[in-house]
C-alpha cells in the first residue's frame, strides 16, 4: 500500500470519526422534536450562514452542474453561476425578515407550519407537506452523485457505494438533528472553500490568458452568452430570466429557508446573509471545472461524470497528486452530504409536525416519530436511486423545481403583504404554477425545468395579482 492509499484511509477514517462526534455532541443538544427540526437557537448567525451556503451548493454545484458547463458552454455558467446568485440573494433579502418575523410569532418548525399559521388552514398545510415530499428528487441526485464519486476513490461498485453513502449519512443525523446538520456542515462547508480555490486556481491555465477566446475556440456559441446551439441555454430568458427566477423560488424549499428560523432575532439577519452570499459565490467558482474538462481536450460521454473523470485526468500519476484527489474526493462527497442531511432533517420534521401529528391528533412521541421518518426516507431515496435515469440533474430539477414554483405565490405574497389574503386564491395559484410546470416541462416541449418552472411562476404571479385587483375593486364598489 503506497503513501496515498494511507492516506485515503487515514483521512476517510479521520472525517467519519469528526462527523460522529459532532453528531454525538448534536445529540446531546436535541431533546425535543423543535431542538432536532430548528435547533435551540442558540447558533450564531455565521455558522447558521455557512450551514446554509453548504446546503444551497451540495453535488448539483459541485459534482452535477460543471456537466452542464462542459456541455453547453458559457450560457450553462451564466445560468448558474450569475443569474442563480443573483436569484439567492434576492430571496432572502425580500423574505428573511417577513418569514422570520411570522416564525417567530407562531413557533413555527417547518414550511407547512409557517403556511398553517399564515393561511389558518389546516388543509392548505396539508398539501404543501405533500409536495414538498417532490424533495426526495434531490435526495435521489445526491446519493447518486456521491455514489458516483466514490466509485472514482474507492475500489467498489455504485450501488454498494450507494448503501454505504446512505447508511453514513442517515445514521449521523439519526443521532443530532439540526445541531448534526449545521456542525458538520461547517466542517464541510470549510473543506468546500479550500477544494473550490484550489481546482479554480489549478486549472486556470487552461485559459491561456484570454478566457472568451478559449471558449470560442470549441465553438462560437460554447463561448456565448446565450448558446444557439444548446437546448437548455439558447436565450436570454432561459440562460438569465429562467435562472434568476427559479434560483429566486428554490429558497422557499424546506431545508433552504428554514434556516432562518434558527436564527436568535432580525438582528442577526445582516450578518447571515453577508456570511451565506460571500461563500455562496466562493462555491460557484466550481462550476469552471466543466470548462477546464472541455478545454483539456476529455471526451466524456457521460454528463454526470464529467467532475469524476476531470479530476482523475489531472491528478493521477504522481504520490502528490494522489494525495490531492484523496482530499477533493472527500470533499466533494461532503459537498453532496452537506445538502443530505438538511434535506432529512427538514423531511422528517415536517412528516412529524405537518402530516402525522395533525393526521393522528397526537403529539406524543414527535422525536421518535422523526427518527423512523428518516428510515423511510432512506428505503425510498435508494430505490429511486438503484436505477437512475440518465442525466440524474434534469430528472432532480423537474420534481424540486415543481415544489418551488408552487411555494412562490404563497411565501412571497405571505410575506410582502401583510393583511388577511384570500386562500382560495392562494391556494389556486398555487396548484396552478405546479401543474403548468409539468405540463411544460413534460408535454410542452419546453427541455428546461428552470423554464418550465419560471413561465409556471410568472403565469400564477399574473394570475394572483389579476385576482387581488378584482376583489380590490369589487370591494370597493360595496
């Protein structure tokens, strides 16, 4: 066994003990069903922000999305890497405050619950814990993105890597919660910063001085910013408004958003968010590994694979460079559990507290009741995963995309408005903007989930607006 294979173990064996403990010290913190879905509230407001940049990048940033770059150019990193930001922080300069100030007037754990307190209607908080079971798509993606990267490390098989994959992470979390997630996330979340500079400064040479020239050179609409030869990524709506918009609706999901709920008061919001914009866009540098994969000339036939092979071109060979791809590997496979464990967490809680206490009329037992919850989840997130179809980071974007394009119109209008609104509207609005999605997205030929899901938001935003006017003028004329 050389020096790098050592390593491998030293450092695989290193990480998992660090993440049981910090688990472990989790545990001991969650005793109730509100310490494991939101914490004590007693986390600053930087960790809270690093917890929440690690969830937002996960494997579709790091692992999933430079397939996309490699595959249709410039347009693919506008989409994500500038349009998207600029979505992120938007949302949460609009909705932090709102959200959080109505969280903490009703206690509120989870989405759904927020909704029930807004809207006073149990049925409404129903349905939105329903579809946000849509999420297990990215658990879906997740799992295979990190079992795919274990086959690059590790002598085994995807589907073993994919047992071991869940096993590791549902059993930490199993143990603590929020406290587990948002601990382990900023020891994650550090080891993402240190692997994104790195593979950004290390293949910037690909460039060769002139990063628009480079990208021309594999073709003239590899190098645009609206691509005519994409599918996904031709205009200015799919590449920056499709982008913006859906990147804008996709902080509403359940592990996203809750995050502000951890928060000790509206004072700590600047502070959350400076922390999760700085490194948001820190991880979004990852994204030019697409472009250094295609400009050094590999052939991958697979999307999905494209960081994989990248980095097994660059750094096999040497006992440096294999001890280099030992400490990204790891990395990158903290990268997708960092986004793993938020999502259960948010999951479990919200089965918990949104579908099986009000179903049962029972409160007893919500922290054990959590704890099978993510068991469940488990089975279901492999079995979906066992057979993935192909191109994993559409077929994640059509579910996840469906849940934020209906989550908008009542969040946002939630929040901004602060009177009685009328559920029917709500309600219609959103059932509206998450089957005009699939339609598109399914029977429209609109290729694009982010699209798909943008022309969905801007038609029920159309359709809410239009009907707050005519009750406002029907009002009026009483």
């Amino acid at each position: 066994m050389n020096s790098a294979e050592v390593f491998k173990y030293v450092l695989t064996g290193a990480y998992v003990i660090l993440v049981y403990g910090l688990s472990w010290i989790g545990m001991r913190r969650t005793k109730d069903i509100s310490g494991f879905a939101i914490g004590n509230k007693d986390m600053s407001p930087y960790l809270i922000g690093i917890t929440l940049a690690a969830s937002i990048a996960s494997t579709a940033t790091f692992v999933i999305n430079p397939g996309f770059v490699y595959a249709h150019g410039l347009s693919a990193y506008l989409h994500y890497g500038v349009a998207g930001s600029a979505g992120i922080l938007t949302a949460f300069i609009v909705l932090s405050r709102g959200f959080l100030r109505l969280g903490e007037e009703s206690k509120a754990l989870t989405i759904p619950q927020w909704i029930y307190h807004r809207y006073h209607h149990r049925g409404f908080s129903l349905f939105f814990a329903f579809i946000n079971l849509l999420s297990i798509s990215f658990v879906v993606l997740i799992l295979v993105g990190c079992s795919l990267l274990m086959t690059g490390i590790f002598p085994i098989e995807q589907k073993p890597a994919l047992i071991v994959v869940l096993v590791f992470v549902f059993s930490y979390v199993l143990m603590g919660g929020t406290y587990a997630h948002a601990y382990t996330n900023t020891l994650q979340g550090i080891m993402m910063i240190i692997v994104t500079l790195l593979l950004f400064i290390q293949g910037f040479h690909y460039f060769n001085g002139d990063i628009l020239g480079a990208l021309r050179g594999i073709s003239p609409g590899y190098g645009a910013a609206l691509n005519p030869e994409s599918n996904l990524y031709y205009d200015f709506f799919s590449v920056f408004g499709g982008g913006f918009i859906v990147t804008f609706a996709l902080m509403l999901q359940p592990h996203i958003l809750t995050k502000v709920l951890y928060l000790r008061s509206e004072a700590d919001i600047g502070k959350f968010i400076g922390t999760t914009v700085i490194v948001g866009t820190l991880f979004t540098l990852i994204l030019m590994v697409g472009f250094y994969a295609r400009l050094a000339g590999l052939e991958i036939p697979t999307q999905d694979t494209v960081v994989r092979e990248y980095l097994l071109h660059e750094f096999t060979g040497s006992p440096l460079g294999e001890i280099t791809l030992v400490f990204i590997f790891i990395t990158l496979l903290a990268a997708g559990m960092s986004t793993l464990d938020g999502i259960l967490v948010s999951l479990s809680a919200m089965v918990v507290n949104d579908i099986v206490t009000p179903l049962s009329k029972s409160q007893n037992n919500g922290l054990a009741w959590s704890r099978w919850t993510l068991i469940a989840v488990g089975i279901i997130g492999l079995l979906l995963a066992w057979n993935p179809p192909p191109l994993i980071g559409l077929f994640a974007q059509k579910g996840v995309y469906g849940l934020a394009a209906a989550s908008l119109v009542p969040m946002l209008f939630g929040v901004l408005i602060r009177k009685k609104l009328p559920l029917p509207l709500i309600a219609s609005a959103s059932f509206i903007a998450l089957l005009s999605h699939f339609y598109f997205n399914l029977f429209g030929g609109v290729a694009n989930p982010a699209v798909s899901a943008s022309y969905a938001i801007i038609g029920s935003c159309a359709y809410t607006l239009i009907g707050l006017g005519l009750l406002h003028f029907l009002q009026r004329g009483k």
